[in-house]
C-alpha cells in the first residue's frame, strides 16, 4: 500500500506554477515513503545492453508537433525490428487521433491535465511496461517514466541533464555539437545504440500524388515563436503570383492562434480561392486538407513537418530556426529556403518573395 507523509503530500500538491520545479522533489518523496528500495525495483545504473525484445513497449512521445514527425521514424524502425512488443504510447490528447489517422500501431495514453494530481496518474501504469523509450528531454518525463516502475527506462543525457531516473542513458559529450545533427538522426544513434533499430523508416505514411497543380497550403503562422513568421505582406505577395498563375485554390494553414494572422492575409487578397482553414480543423481532420494539397510553403512549424510526413511535396522557410537539425526529413520532395546570413544571424524577412516564387515554378 503506498503511503505518504504530510510531507510528501504537500510536495505533491504544489501549486501548478512551481511543478516543474518540484519534479525531483516529488520523485524523492514517493521513492522514500512507497519503500520501493529493493533489489529489483530500485532505480540503477545499468550498462548499456542489448535489449532481447520486451514484450511491452511504450514510448513517450515529445509536445510538439514537429517532434513528433521526426520521431515517427524511428518508432516505424522500431516496430519493424521488433514486431511481436506490445506497443503504447503516452502522447498529449490532441495526438491520439493523429497516430490512429497516420497507422501508427499500438496502445494510446493521454497524458493528464498538469495540475497537483498530475504524477498520481502514472502510479496507475506501475510495471504496465518492460520498457520505456523516452523521446523527450524533460525532468518531468523521466519522473513519469519512474513513477510506472518501467524496468528498463531510456533516454539522451547531456553533460548538463545527467537524467539520473533513467536505468539507460545515451550520453553525449561536452563537445558534441547538436545543431551539426538533425534531431532524428540523434534519435537513430540512441535507439541504435540499445540495439533497438536497425534502419529508419523514412517513408511517408500516407503517401498521395498529383499530376497537376490544384491547390497550394500556405502555413502563414507560427503561434509559439514569432520569430518563425515569414512576413505577412510577402505571403500576400506571392498569393497574388500564385492566383495570377490560375492555381484552383490557396488554403491558408495554422492553429487557432494562427488564425486572426491568417484572415488579415485573406482579406488582403479578397479572392474567394483563399480559403483560410486555420484552426478550423483537428489534426487528423488537417492530414485530409494537407492530402487534397499538391504543395505546401510554411514557415518551421510543426504543420511543414506534417504535410512532409504525408508525403506532399514542401517549401521549408528558415531564417530563425537551424534546417540541419529540424528540416522535414521524410522521403518526400523538400526544398529548404534560408536566410543568406544564415542559422542565428539571419531573419525570416531575408528571404525574398522571388526566390520563393523560383522554388515553387522550378
């Protein structure tokens, strides 16, 4: 029976704000007053070894949506190697849906709302799972994984993250330069390094095709990083090139943060083939929009990365944000415009409405 002290219950109900902070604390708290410290259940530092296919697998999946494309292949790579594990993810809600629309096979586990009772749910999944292959970075995750008492817990350490929870870490060096290797790569060499993959499977999950040129999505948006946007005016711009070279339909794409952003776009254009569906979908209602698209231009956000997993062609916008480490990496045509100053230097407004214009009549 689990008990706690005052305590660890007051650990445990802190205020939402300050949880991140007391993500070690509750940890420490549950493993001294829930006398786990045996042999078998004690948190160790095992050597890497090679894992021999445990029958229940789960995967906690990243928050972004971009990540979690990145990560698709791996976990594809994965089930392929492996095709006899049980198999379950612990997503956000919202990806749910998008797993089940893409064929990602397996188990789906929401994660819960984050308030004081947040870490309580994962005591539910105690032992559920003989292994726990974490593709995030987070205290907060390594704390879910050892809360399940997963037996074998894996995860990327950093010199400054030493992410002592896990029983497996892939740990880089000081000098190991991230931005030089794009993030899915890094997950390859992790997963590889257990033995988990063999190969990564780079094949878009929903593959479509087109002989012509009927609509193009616009992703106009970036709602978490400003910085991201291409400006609005230059969209507007290249919507009056597009109309001009007869395309049937523009559909303007984005969360419902993106949406105002959108609007003003398509008011500018005042054309009723402007079709702003920016926050008017679920994700798995946006895989069909994305499949009725023949091209999609958009800034670095998670919808470039989507369109790119479902195997319709992209333009991939950077000036902020480093394209080696987060291009669109699925086999599908990519071409990638940035800022001549380049990663860190340059801005989104660099890139011109020309050059964007050449990428998309090459």
């Amino acid at each position: 029976m689990v008990r706690f002290t005052h305590r660890a219950y007051t650990v445990i109900r802190c205020k939402e704000h300050t949880l991140r902070k007391c993500h070690f604390y509750t940890a420490f708290a549950l493993f001294k007053h829930t006398r786990l410290m045996n042999h078998e259940n004690a948190i160790t530092y095992l050597k890497p070894e090679q894992p021999h296919s445990p029958i229940r697998i789960i995967f906690r999946l990243p928050n972004w949506l971009g990540d979690v494309c990145m990560a698709l292949p791996i976990i594809r790579g994965i089930q392929t190697k492996h095709p006899d594990a049980h198999y379950a993810f612990l997503v956000q809600a919202p990806y749910i849906d998008l797993l089940e629309k893409l064929g990602i096979e397996g188990e789906k586990i929401a994660l819960p709302k984050k308030n004081w009772r947040y870490f309580f749910h994962f005591l539910r999944q105690r032992e559920a799972f003989d292994a726990h292959i974490l593709f995030t970075n987070s205290e907060r995750g390594d704390v879910e994984a050892w809360l399940m008492r997963s037996r074998q817990r894996y995860g990327i350490a950093r010199p400054s993250k030493a992410r002592k929870l896990l029983t497996h870490r892939y740990s880089l060096t000081a000098d190991f330069d991230e931005e030089s290797l794009h993030q899915t790569h890094l997950w390859r060499d992790f997963a590889q390094s257990f033995a988990w993959l063999d190969s990564a499977d780079y094949s878009p999950c929903l593959p479509v095709s087109h002989d012509a040129m009927p609509a193009v999505g616009l992703i106009c948006g970036s709602a978490n990083t400003p910085e991201k946007r291409w400006p609005s005016e230059n969209w507007q711009a290249l919507i009056t090139q597009l109309l001009a070279r007869s395309t049937k339909r523009i559909v303007l794409i984005g969360t419902r943060d993106d949406a105002q952003t959108c609007e003003q776009i398509a008011q500018a254009c005042d054309d009723e083939r402007v079709e702003n569906w920016a926050g008017k979908t679920n994700l798995a209602e946006l895989c069909d929009v994305m499949r009725s698209l023949s091209l999609v231009i958009g800034n670095d956000t998670g919808g470039l990365h989507l369109a790119n997993a479902l195997g319709v062609p992209v333009i991939g916008l950077y000036g902020y944000t480093n394209p080696v480490r987060c291009h669109p990496i699925f086999d599908a045509p990519v071409e990638i415009l940035q800022s001549p100053k380049g990663f860190g230097e340059g801005s989104m407004a660099d890139i011109t409405v020309e050059q964007v214009w050449r990428a998309v009549t090459q």
